[in-house]
C-alpha cells in the first residue's frame, strides 16, 4: 500500500484529477455556447454547422489539456505524511516557517499559511485534495472499460470483413465506377456484400470497404440502391471515418461529461445530412433517396466505429430531403460557422486562463462541404446532359431495368442525327433535320416547346447533341454555323455566336462539350471547303469567344479530363490533346480519329481509327495515356477493307471496352491490353454507338431483315437479351435515364423512349 499511496500523492495525479473536475464546469460552458451556435446556424448549410460542431468537439478535447498544463506551471500543496514504519520526526532543518510581520512566534495559524496556494482557489481545492486521486481512478477504470468495449465493437467488424462476407454480384461494378467519377472518390472500394450487418456500412480509412446487408437487397430498387451507394461513397470522399475515430477517442476519454456525446451526437447527425446532399447531387433524384431512407428506417443498427446511410435522425433526413426551401447552398453559413468556431475557442481560452492565444479555426471557403459547385456554368446534374453522357463521354449510364418495351415515340419534321440529352427536370432534348431544337417530356412523350435553331438541312455530316448546362441552357449547333444557347424553361433563345466564314457559307456545327471551368468547346467546319475546321472555346455564359484553333476536319464532339485537357481527332494533326485555357496543343498522334474519344477514370484514352482516305489501313482501337500522349495499345479490330471504326467506345465492367464498326460487329476488349472478350456481328452494320447500363448491360443499334432494333447484350458474354423493333433504323447514340428508361433517335425523324 506504500507504493499506491504515493502513487496516489503524486502532483501528475492530483494535477489531471483537477483538470478532469475544471472540465466539468468548461464542457458546460462551451456546450452552451454550442446551443446558441446552432440556433444561429439553424438555417444554414449541413456542412457549416458541421463544421462549428467539430471546432466546439476540438475545444473540449482541448481544454483538460490546456488546463492540466497551466497548473503545471504552479506547486501543488501537498500534506506531509508521516511513514508508517518510522516514528514521527521533527521538523527538518530546512523547513520554511512563514514569521509574521510583528515578529511574534509563528503559531499552528501561521504554519498553516506556510503552504500558499499557486492558482486562485487553492484553498478551496486542497480541502479536496484527498479526493482527487479517486476521481483519477474512476475515470481511468471508465476508460478501460469503455476501451474494452470499443475493441469489442472492432472484433465484430473484423469478423464481419474477414468471415461473413462475400463479393457482392458484378451488377454493382459500373454503378460504383460511375458514382466514384462523380463524387471524385479516387481510392479504390471494396464493395461486400455481409449477412453480418443491417444497413449499408463504410469501414476502413486506407482502404474503405462498403459492406452491403444482403438481407436488404431485394427490397430496393437499382435507383435507390444507387443512391445509397452514393450515400456511402461519400463518407470515404469526405475521410469521415477518420473524423468518426477521433470522435469516439474523445468521447472515450471524457466519457463522463454529458456535452461531450450531445456534441458528439449533433456531428454524427449533421454529417448524415452532408453525405445526403453529396448523394442527391449524385443521384439528382431527392424523393428517390428520400424513399431508399424510409425503407432502411428498420435496418438503423450501426457499429459505432463503423458509418452507416441509416444514422442521423431519419424523419429529420427526409423531410429535410422533401422540403425545397432548405438551406443546402448557403455560402455565407460557411464564414459564420467559422465565426462560431472563433467564438467557442476565444471563449473557451478565456475560461481556462491561458496566456497564449487560441488559433481559431478558419472559416470553410464559401461552398465548401455543400452541393453547390464553385463554377457558375458546368455541365447540368443530370443522367445524361451531353452527347455520350458526361464530360468523358464514357456512355455509361447510372440506370437499367429496360425489358424492350417501347414507351412512346414522338415524331420530329427530320432526321434525328444525334444522339437525346437529358436535363435535370427529366426533360429530353432532341434536334433534328428541319433545323428545330425539341424538348420532350419524359413521362409523356409531348412536346413541351420546340426552338428554331437554324436552317432546314438534309445533309449528313452533322450529327449534333444538345449540351444542357447547371444554369439550365441548353447548347446546340446548326447547319448555319452558329451555336445557340436555349432557355430550358421556355425555348427562348439566350444567346447565339457565329463559328466562322461567311453568312450562309457552309458551317456545320458539330456537338459541343464543357470543362470543369464552364468553357464550351465546339468543333466547326465552318469553310466552303469541306476539309477546313475550327475548334472554338466559348465561355458558357455568354458566348464570348475564349481563343481558336484550326484543326481541319472534325466530325465529332471532343472530350474533357478532370484537369481540363481537350483531346479531339482531326485531319490536321491526327489526334491531339489540347490546353483547354489556351488552346496549346500538349501531344499529337497520326491516328485519324473520326468518333468522339472516351476517357477512363484512370485517364487512358480509347478511341477508333477511322480507317478512309491517308489513313486507309488504320482500322484499330487505341487506348492512348492521356497523360504522356503515347499509345498503350492497339488493336486490329476490322477486317474488311471498306470497313471502319467509327463510332465511339463505351466503357463498360470489368475494365471491358466496347467498339461498334460499320461492318456490323459489336466488339467487346479488355481494356488492360486490348484483347477481345466477345465480339457479335449482327445483320447490315451496328450504326448507333454502344452505350452501358448500371447493371453492365449493353445496347447497340442494328439493322436487320430490314427493320431498325435496339438490342440489348449481357456486357460480359455478348448474349442477347431483348430487341426492340423501332422502325427502319436508328442513329448514333441513345441515352439512359436515371430509370433505365433508354432514347434514341431514328432515320424516320422518330424518337423513341424504350423501357
């Protein structure tokens, strides 16, 4: 007991039993603070608040820290204890005796005196000195066992990775690649599917795993199932479960204040409502979310070291998910939660007396954590707002389910050349032949409004896809060498440019695409001779010409990198990569790229060889690094002379890449080398290019004894798994919406919605 007892005597000890007490009365203080914070904040973005309650979480971390170290910086008193082996000694010589003024012999008042407190109170803590070393002991058995059971809660989890655990089915691949792209998640995810938990889980920081309930499968559908995927896949963007972990530190060592788990509780609350919006913003869908959150209302049981799309308060999620007014984009919440964040720490310094100053917390650059992009005009949130989807036109797609089945048609007074977009309000966008911009609604199939874009036309060469932008312009060229911005809303026109050459010369204007900085890039054959071309880069907004470069010969839409990189094929320089702010060209290759290049996440390139004119022999596919300007592979994919690889590749699961050629061969490779995986010759051509559902189906055009089809394909072994007869022929792309649902044009002026 000679040992306890002076371990129990020692100041470190009395020091932190006092800093455990002190915090009592801080931790209240700054959860008040806290309170006040979030009324202020009430109306403000997730994030922000977020934010605030993370700096309040910080600070009372901190403050048993700082206060344990200002004592350091002053004696404790501590009480002579006389040795229970040896008898009572006198007073060792140098002993200090406090003498009073008068000179008087110091008396027991005076002795008592002697031991002067080093910080205000003193007296009043000494009288518990006794009590301090327990209070240590409590709390540190607290910790133990709370550790213990947080270990616990870690064996399960393990067990849950390690045994109970198997790969969920290759339907999920393509959604998760595509949901990666656009949530910027470059870390690679295991995706598991677990008898072992109840809701959709993300655990792991290095290397984050999604464990999926299989007993929650069948019970929602592919959209929803997206949705909460995105859900997940946000928490791994947002390094949530690093935040989680220290949370649950600080909730371990100061576990007997009750502020600290309502703090707690409110940062676990808020960051459900910040995965939300990055979700819906993925998704665009917020009632389909919304409904994939009701149906795991009973599936809520999350291991705490773990994250889940089930946490938070659930009625609170979804009608903030229901409600249009909410607060989401706020910019300004963001420096006032950075004001809050300022306050609580001021205040918090000054109630535990230190010198020093705290080092606030800055305040989150506007937008930060929300939904709202930094970039007034990009490309529209929506299944498919361009020509082969998104900006890396990968011509994959975030729906699947379609059976065959055809929904409505809608008749055009044209040819419909190009492939449908689709805007965020489900609206579908078509033009066509007879020089008309159509919007079409979704549901219905009727005409909500049609725009004249330009002049009637029956020639060939152009095959232009609307563009819809977040500030719901859509972007279309024409056979009059002009670009034309539209109104969503009405079909009014909100700006229109001349490309280049004379009025009424021939300029056709082919589909345009965006950058990550809200540049259009648009390529234009906009010489009387047929073999002259130029790239323009406009600024989305208005139309302002940004720079241009003649390029020759472009017959399809450019693709744009995550960094900005233009890469486009043309008959000057073959193919290149292009600066998208200058117009610098980076790389050039002599391949005569006809289709529109398709961009991997990993930043390779794919695109076919056009196979006509100087470049007759080349009838490959490429995969090129993007980065370096060099070609990985090449593969000789046609066989007959006349024939070419036009149309654009699709990048489907599995790393496998889709190319269609006009010999009516659909060709599926591996995208590591090149290889083929299956190919499939249909009738009289493959004229559509192919695109890919979620679900790694693929569809691809065909004609047929005569007839138009749409033919559905198992992406991994080419087997056909429907048609859909729509007349005498289809063209270029179609597109997929967020229901599966696929448009596509027709040579009849048709479009059809087939489901």
């Amino acid at each position: 007991m000679n040992g306890i007892g002076r371990l129990l005597d020692d100041p470190v000890v009395l020091r932190l039993g006092l800093a455990l007490m002190h915090f009592l009365w801080q931790g209240a203080v700054v959860a008040a603070i806290a309170a006040l914070a979030l009324v202020a904040l009430r109306k403000a973005s997730a994030a922000s608040r977020y934010v605030a309650l993370l700096a309040v979480l910080a600070v009372m971390a901190a403050s048993p820290v700082a206060t344990y170290l200002v004592m350091s910086a002053a004696p404790m008193p501590v009480e002579a204890r006389p040795s229970p082996t040896s008898a009572p000694a006198p007073i060792a010589p140098s002993t200090t005796v406090a003498v009073p003024p008068n000179g008087a012999a110091p008396g027991p008042e005076s002795e008592v005196r002697a031991a002067r407190p080093g910080l205000h109170g003193q007296a009043v803590l000494a009288s518990l000195r006794n009590l301090l070393p327990w209070v240590v002991v409590l709390w540190a058995a607290g910790v133990v066992l709370l550790s213990l059971r947080l270990m616990t809660k870690w064996r399960v989890i393990g067990i849950a990775k390690n045994v109970s655990v198997e790969v969920a089915g290759d339907r999920w691949g393509l959604t998760m690649e595509t949901l990666a792209q656009r949530l910027r998640v470059s870390r690679a995810v295991r995706l598991l599917e677990s008898a072992a938990v109840q809701v959709p889980t993300v655990v792991g920081w290095l290397r984050p795993v999604i464990m999926l309930p299989a007993s929650a499968l069948p019970g929602l559908t592919p959209e929803q199932w997206q949705a909460i995927l995105a859900h997940e896949l946000a928490h791994i963007r947002r390094n949530d479960y690093l935040v989680n972990l220290g949370q649950t530190v600080v909730e371990t060592l100061l576990f007997y204040h009750p502020a600290v788990w309502w703090v707690s509780g409110r940062i676990r609350a808020e960051r459900e409502l910040c995965c939300d919006d990055l979700a819906v913003e993925a998704c665009d869908d917020a009632m389909v979310y919304a409904r994939a959150l009701a149906e795991l209302e009973e599936l809520r049981a999350v291991p705490e070291p773990a994250l889940g799309a089930g946490g938070g308060s659930l009625v609170r999620r979804v009608r903030r998910l229901t409600r249009a007014d909410e607060g989401r984009r706020s910019h300004l919440s963001a420096r006032l939660a950075g004001a809050v964040a300022l306050a609580v720490v001021a205040a918090s310094g000054m109630g535990i007396g230190l010198a020093g100053q705290y080092a606030g917390t800055p305040a989150a650059p506007p937008g930060s954590g929300s939904i709202a992009s930094s970039v007034a005009v990009e490309l529209a949130k929506s299944p498919w707002p361009k020509f082969r989807g998104g900006a890396q036109n990968t011509g994959r797609g975030l729906g699947s389910g379609a059976t065959g089945h055809v929904k409505w048609s809608f008749r055009t007074g044209g040819v419909v050349e190009g492939g449908p977009a689709i805007g965020p309000d489900g609206t579908v966008y078509v033009w066509s032949y007879d020089g008309y911009l159509y919007a079409i609604r979704a549901s219905t199939g009727m005409m909500k409004w049609k725009a004249a874009v330009g002049k009637p036309s029956a020639i060939n060469y152009m095959t232009p896809t609307p563009l819809v932008l977040s500030d719901g312009t859509v972007v279309i060229g024409s056979v009059d060498g002009y670009v034309y911005a539209i109104q969503a809303a009405d079909g009014r026109t909100k700006w229109r440019v001349r490309t280049g050459g004379e009025e009424g010369s021939l300029a056709e204007v082919v589909s345009a695409a965006v950058g990550p900085d809200g540049i259009l890039y648009i390529p234009s054959r906009d010489r009387e001779s047929r073999d002259g071309g130029t790239l323009y880069a406009l600024d989305s907004s208005t139309g302002e010409k940004r720079w241009e470069l003649q390029l020759g010969l472009m017959q399809s839409s450019p693709a744009v990198a995550r960094d900005g990189t233009v890469y486009i094929g043309n008959n000057h320089y073959g193919f290149c990569a292009l600066d998208g702010r200058t117009g610098r060209i980076k790389w050039t290759l002599p391949i005569w790229a006809a289709g529109t290049p398709t961009i991997s996440d990993t930043g390779d390139i794919y695109v076919g060889g056009y196979g006509l004119g100087p470049n007759a022999k080349d009838r490959r596919a490429y995969a090129i690094d993007g980065a370096a300007g060099t070609i990985k592979w090449s593969s000789h994919i046609v066989k007959r002379s006349e024939s070419t690889v036009m149309s654009e590749p699709a990048i489907g699961m599995r790393g496998l890449v889709y190319f269609a050629s006009s010999d009516g061969t659909l060709h599926a490779l591996r995208g590591s080398d090149g290889s083929t995986e299956w190919d499939v010759t249909f009738g009289k051509g493959v004229l559509p290019t192919p695109v890919v559902s979620s679900d790694g189906t693929v569809y691809a055009g065909a004609f047929e004894d005569g007839v138009g089809k749409l033919v559905a394909l198992d992406g991994m072994t080419g087997q056909r798994r429907w048609e859909a007869k729509v007349g005498s022929g289809l063209n270029r792309s179609a597109a997929i919406d967020s229901d599966g649902t696929i448009y596509i044009g027709s040579w009849q002026g048709d479009v059809y919605a087939i489901q």
